[in-house]
C-alpha cells in the first residue's frame, strides 16, 4: 500500500468553457504539513473542490482515510442563534435530516474537538460574536470533530492580523503533528506558513509544482511554471519573487508574493 495521504495524477479541470486545471499532479505523505500558494485566481479552490469530489474533473485522485475541509471564510450574523459549541457539532451530523439524538460520546467528541483548537474557553458564545481568530478555530474544530486523516483548508488566514494567522498555523503544525493529519492549506502568501512546511505546492496559469520550499521556489523553477521569466531575489534573509525587468510577456503575476526561507 502507498504512504501517501492524498496522490493526485493528471488532473485538469474546466469551468465556463476554459481549462483552470492542466494536467496536475504531486503526492503528499501521511503528517505532511503542504501550503497551496498561488495568486488570486490561479485555480487554488478549484483544486480543493476538485479534491473534495465536488467538481467534474479528469484524471486520478487518490486520498486514504476521511477528508476534513474548512472553507473561505464564512460570514456570520452577529445575532445568529447558533453556539460555537452547537457548530462544531453540525459536523458529526449536519449531513444528516431531524434533530440528532443527544449522547455522552457525541459530546465527548465535539468537548475534544474544541479542546484541540484551545476554543473551549468561548464554545457558548454566538459564533457570530467570536473574532476571527476565533470564528477560524471553531471552523477548523467542525472540521476535526469527525477525525479526519486530511484536513483541507480554503485561505484559513485571509482577514487575519499577523499575530492570529500566526497563532492558526502553530495550531494546525501541533495538530498535524499530534494526530498525524495531513494538512494542505491554501494561501495566496506562504510567508507565514514557512517556518511549518513540509511541501509546498505552487500553482500558476492551471499548472502546478510540488516539493519542498528550497527545491521549488527557485528562479528556473518558477519561471518554468509561469510560462515568462521570474526572479527570486534574496536579500537580508527574505526572498522576493516577483516578475523580472524587461519581460515582454504579461505581468499580471508582477510582485506574486514576499516570503523569506530560512
């Protein structure tokens, strides 16, 4: 049997008559700890919903045990009448018609699933009232209350300030590594996830690259990706990747992300 969490081979994917997806493919080993980085656009959700089964694609997809997703962000309504507790349950029985029928090991499930994120200090509140550090760790609890073997996450740190997308990710690298979930997280910047990849995957104009960080984000890599010359500039410790000077090609991918790789 294959090590592998999730195998994905050949993948292409097309949407209103255009090929978001050509011809991906990457594995990613059980416990791995993968950043999804592209640009708006470039076809990161397409992926995850690809992955999910909810879009019509070609090619293989291969993923062992169950599938935790948490998707981009939710808007809730401040007086919405649902608990943060109450949520984290919809995920053991949400799927499913009636009013579930209360038990000590449905509870016991969703207490450690909100332990796990550190929320049970606010599990009664409104989720609507949470910050959204928090809103974050209770979409994240939902998702993990079932057990899940890999946990795909849509831009879980997008409206987040530095020190709560900061505080997410050294959660999910302790939960990854405690329960050896595998972890693909989509981001339009990887700088905050570096100091926890195992892999990442870039992906750009529908073609994608994985591997881990110093292999893939390198000037001849990149620019063989995007199709045009890019540069990966290093100065004072951060790496720049931006398009180069003079390219005739398009620059729409012009200033792509500023990260910094140990």
């Amino acid at each position: 049997m294959s090590d592998a969490a999730l195998e994905v081979s050949g993948l292409s994917v097309s949407q209103g008559g255009r090929e978001v997806l050509r011809q991906i493919g990457f594995s990613l080993p059980r416990g791995a700890f993968c950043g999804l980085i592209g640009s708006n656009g470039a076809g990161k959700t397409t992926l995850l919903r690809a992955i999910l089964g909810l879009l019509p694609s070609r090619g293989r997809i291969s993923a062992s045990g169950r599938i935790g997703y948490v998707p981009q962000k939710i808007l809730f309504e401040p007086d919405v009448p649902v608990r943060a507790r109450d949520f984290v349950a919809l995920g053991l029985d949400g799927h499913r018609f009636g009013l579930p029928f209360p038990s000590r090991a449905r509870a016991e499930k969703v207490t450690a699933a909100l332990r796990a994120v550190e929320a049970e200090g606010f599990a009664g509140q409104r989720i609507g009232r949470l910050s959204g550090g928090q809103q974050q760790r209770v979409l994240i609890a939902h998702a993990l209350v079932r057990s899940p073997d890999l946990l795909l996450l849509d831009e879980p740190l997008a409206n987040l300030d530095i020190r709560a997308a900061a505080e997410i990710v050294a959660l999910l690298k302790r939960l990854s590594q405690e329960r050896q979930v595998t972890v693909l997280l989509s981001a339009h910047d990887m700088n905050p996830l570096l100091p926890v990849m195992d892999r990442i995957l870039y992906v750009a104009d529908g073609k994608a690259i994985c591997g881990p960080v110093a292999d893939v984000v390198r000037t001849e890599v990149l620019s063989d990706l995007y199709g045009h010359h890019i540069d990966v500039i290093r100065v004072h410790g951060r790496v720049l990747v931006v398009a180069g000077d003079g390219d005739s090609h398009d620059h729409r991918h012009d200033h792509v992300h500023v990260t910094a790789i140990p």
